[in-house]
C-alpha cells in the first residue's frame, strides 16, 4: 500500500475527519439560553454581594482598630499628666518632710471672754409673758 493510502486509511479510521456525537455541539433551545443567563445573573449578584459584605467587614475592622488606637493615645495622654502631678506631689511632700516646722499651740488658741454671771437669769428661765428674762419683774 502506498505511504498517501496508510496515512488517509489511519485517518479514517481514527474519525475519518467527523466529529464523534459527544463533541457534536448540540444546539441550544431559547429556554435554556434564558436559564443559564439568569444563572450568571445570580452567580454575578451573589458575588457582588459577598465582595459587598467583606467591604463592610474590612471597614468595621479599620474603624474598631482606629478606634483602639484613639482610646490608647489618650490613656497615654492621661498616662503624662497623672505621671506630672505625681512628681509635683512627690517635690511637695519631699520639701514639706525636710523641712522644720514649728507650730506653737498656744498662739491657736483664742482668749476666754466670757460674759459676766448672773445667777439668777441662768435658772429664771423665760418669764410667763414670753419676754427675755431682762424683762420678767418680780
């Protein structure tokens, strides 16, 4: 057999040039078409939204941890000024310990100036008329 004959027989027998039935493209019905497009739609919007939902999340995530470092800046703030006071108090307790204070009681004490006893105002009591004992007459 000539090499051109072995060559066309081998191709007709591997498929002769045809396509088998499973690589047949099949045509496609009106509904079908129809369906797998609402399919895509679907698959397209379900993606839309789940890239949606990771925006949310990702910005929620972004302001909880600005919100974190907002708070921690000011504890640091609050952090130098309670650190401030406490060394002005530690100076002033320093000072206040070195140094000699002398306190004299007696100049704290204010002199007893009593009013003149009078006996009988202390048990006369109120007179009946409801005037000042001063004012009562025997």
């Amino acid at each position: 057999m000539p090499e051109g004959a072995k060559h066309a027989l081998s191709f007709l027998l591997k498929g002769g040039g045809r396509l088998r039935t499973s690589e047949v493209p099949r045509r496609v019905s009106w509904a079908e078409q129809i369906d797998r497009e609402r399919t895509a739609a679907v698959r397209r919007a379900s993606a839309e939204l789940r890239r949606q939902e990771a925006e949310a999340r990702r910005r929620a995530r972004e302001a909880k941890q600005a919100h974190v470092e907002t708070r921690l800046e000011e504890a640091d703030e609050k952090n130098e000024a309670l650190a401030v006071q406490l060394t002005e108090l530690e100076r002033l307790l320093s000072d206040g310990v070195s140094r000699e204070w002398s306190l004299d009681l007696q100049s704290l004490k204010l002199p007893l100036t009593a009013p003149p006893f009078d006996p009988r105002g202390a048990d006369y009591g109120w007179c009946r008329s409801g005037g000042a004992p001063s004012a009562c007459v025997d």
